[in-house]
C-alpha cells in the first residue's frame, strides 16, 4: 500500500502518468530479478492495483528428471505448490523481492529515478514548448559560468551572460526577474529553457503587455531594435486612423513607456512611424534630425541621407548610435551626409564627367538629370541606356568609351579618392 500511495502522489506532483509509473517499476523489477536469476529465466512482473504490491514471478515447468534448476521443477515439488500439475505444465513461482538482494534493488531504484527524470524532461519540454516568445517571471536561484539560473516554479532556466543587459543587470540570488523565453531545447534528453532580457523581442513582448491596444491589434510594433541598456527605436502603426500609435505607446504622461523603460534599467527607447513608404519610414527613424533629401538605392539596399549641417551629429548620434539602430530599424544600409559635404561631392562627380573626352556641359547636364552623376557612372552605364535618353548608337558608345579610358588614368584615381575623402563624416 505504500507503494501505491508513492505512485499516486507522484502522479499528483510530478504530473507523470500513472500507467507511465507502474510500466517504470515494473521494467526496473524485471531488470532487477534478471541480474538475480540470468537470462534463462522466465521471469513476469505485474503490479496489483488492489495490494499496491509488485509480484514477481518465475515460470518453470515440470519435468521427472531435473536437468536446468532455473528453468524446470521436478514435478514433487510442483504439485506442493498446485496438487493438479501434470508432466510439461508450467508453473508459476512468486519471489520475494527481498531474494534480489542490495545490488539488484539498487538497480532498479536507478532504473526508476532515471525514468522519471526524462519523463519530467518530457512533461516541461511539452509544456514550454509553445511558449517560445512569452515573458515570464522567475527568481535568481544561482549564477554560475554560463549565466543566471532562474526558476521559473516548475524548472530552472538559463540566462546566459550574453543575453543579460551589460553593466545594468547585477543580479544576485533571491532577486526577481523577468526574461524573454528566446528558446527551448532538447539535448540528450534533457529539456533546457534559454532566456533573454537583450534580444529585440523582449521590447516588443514588454509593450505587448504593458499596451491594451497591441495586445488587442489596433496598434502593431513593426520592428524594433535595441544597444541593450543604452538605446533602442520601435516602429509603430495603427489599424485605425483614430488611434495614435505612438500616444498609445507612451501612455498618459509617459506611463507605459517609463514601465518598459524601467524594466530595461534606463534603456532610452525612441517609438516612431512605420510607413510603407522606405523614404518616410527612415526620415521617422533618423529623428530627432530633420531630413533635407534621400537617394535611394533599391539595388544594394542602401540610402544617402543629407541633413543640414548643424544637425549631423544628431542625426549620426553619440558614436554613431542614432543611425546604426535606424538602419537595424529599417533594414537599409544608410549613408549619412551633411547638406555642405553633399554639395562638394556632387560638384566633384560633375567635375569628373567634365573631363571625358568629347564631354559638354549639356550632356553632362543631361546625364546628371537622369542620375548618371559621374565619370564612374558614365563608365557602367549600357549604350541602350544613353540611347533612352536621345543619344544616337555611336555616340553613346563613344561616350561610354571614353568614360573608362578616363577612369583607367592617374587623375580619375585622384578624384575617386578625393571625392571619398569629401564624403566621410
């Protein structure tokens, strides 16, 4: 009776099946009472549900001459235990487990405790599973070299020191935490839960929660991006045009976003305008910096921004910040320029097409009208290309000839390089 109220306190507490558990004992006892009597035997465990008992019981049958104790009884002795036995019957012997001794009793403790254990690695692998990009709550139980171990009740976590907030999180054991399940994996039977309080959906997932109208889908985070513990942007729509996004976002007097950002420990977080439009969406992005123009280049993924010149260090940001979280925001390789050094790189490209052979001040004012801007340029363009802008075949096939002649000579390199030295910032 013992043994049946372990089981079904273990299923109550441990949430393993029952017939799981009986199954378990029932392989770790046959384990055991093989290592006892060797694999001649016929050996069969059943576990009575009425006595809480598991019954061991050893098959041999009857012979008139004894030739293999393991597997044969004399028939005198079988009838002791069943008066009705004939010759070639089997019988069933009941063993005392006490007869497995210290040894195969060990065994099949060692047997049980590693069943449960990779069935309550399966029942937490079950469970958090799907939980992949929830936050959860935990408390610090220990730090070791690989992270922070949480646990989360049921299991522990890890929080590896990759994905904790650089020089902000000082967690110590006892503390309280909130994490990003970043992944669940399964390893050789073991079931681990990776956390992380650095990756962009952590942001995302705290405003989730923090803001009615996203968890409910009027307003819907597009992107974000994050420097951990220093900066991060989000971009932001609404589904309805009498929401604002962003108001929605910030909360009255700043209330939602001061919750994220105290989650963050400090963690500036700029929310702006998504807009299907590539141009607009990175004009909202570099903000606080005012946009004077944008040259999109659809090809390589990339835009030159050029923005006043007054306001090109915060358009840029403190070591380049502002601009590298606004091209992780929109995906675009972004080039930022001041209006003045902008200006001298175009009257250097100009200048450059100038000095092509058979070159005049109307065609490279044509070509620079169609964004052909350069002697570089000129020098890759295709002659169907200058044929779309009016040129006769031979001329656009001298042009483009004398546009790399020029660009294989000494004085080309010169300008190259000088019109990228005009372009750092």
């Amino acid at each position: 009776m013992e043994l049946k109220r372990i089981i079904e306190q273990l299923t109550k507490d441990k949430g393993i099946e029952k017939e799981f558990l009986i199954k378990t004992i029932e392989e770790a006892v046959y384990s055991a009472a093989r290592k006892k009597y060797g694999l001649q035997a016929d050996i069969e465990v059943v576990y009575n549900e009425e006595t809480g008992e598991i019954e061991v019981y050893l098959f041999k049958t009857v012979v008139e001459t004894l030739t293999n104790p393991i597997k044969e009884i004399i028939l005198s002795e079988a009838q002791k235990l069943n008066q009705e036995v004939e010759l070639g019957d089997s019988v069933g012997i009941k063993l005392s487990m006490a007869e497995f001794g210290r040894i195969a009793a060990q065994a099949a403790k060692q047997v049980i405790l590693q069943r449960m254990k990779e069935a309550e690695e399966e029942i937490i692998y079950e469970e958090f599973k799907d939980r992949k990009g929830e936050v959860v709550n935990g408390i610090v139980q220990r730090l070791d070299k690989e992270g922070v171990i949480v646990n989360l009740g049921k299991t522990e976590a890890l929080l590896p020191w990759g994905e904790v907030i650089p020089n902000k999180d000082n967690f110590k054991r006892g503390d309280r935490l909130r994490a990003y399940i970043l992944d669940v994996r399964k390893e050789s039977k073991i079931s681990q839960i990776i956390l992380s309080r650095t990756h962009p959906a952590f942001l995302i997932a705290l405003f989730t929660l923090e803001v009615p109208e996203i968890s409910e889908g009027i307003v819907k985070i597009i992107n974000a991006a994050r420097e951990p513990g220093s900066r991060a942007k989000i971009a932001v729509t609404s589904q309805d045009p009498d929401v604002d996004p962003i108001g929605a976002c910030v909360g009255i007097r700043g209330s939602r976003v001061q919750n994220v950002v105290r989650e963050l420990k400090g963690e500036k977080i700029d929310i702006v305008h998504w807009d299907p439009d590539p141009a607009k969406f990175i004009c909202n992005a570099i903000a606080p910096a005012k946009v004077l123009k944008v040259i999109m280049d659809k090809d390589e993924q990339r835009m030159e921004i050029i923005v006043p010149d007054d306001q090109l260090s915060l358009a840029i940001g403190r070591q380049g910040q502002n601009v590298r979280l606004a091209s992780k925001l929109t995906g675009w390789k972004l080039d930022v320029r001041s209006k003045s050094r902008y200006k001298e790189i175009q009257r250097l490209q100009y200048e450059s097409l100038l000095k092509v052979d058979g070159m005049t001040k109307e065609i490279a004012d044509l070509l620079t009208q169609n964004e052909i801007v350069s002697a570089e340029e000129l020098a890759q363009a295709t002659v169907e290309e200058l044929k779309g802008l009016g040129f006769r075949e031979d001329k656009a096939l001298a042009l483009i000839t004398a546009a790399e002649k020029f660009m294989s000579t000494p004085q080309a390199t010169e300008d190259v390089k000088l019109e990228a030295e005009s372009g750092e910032e």
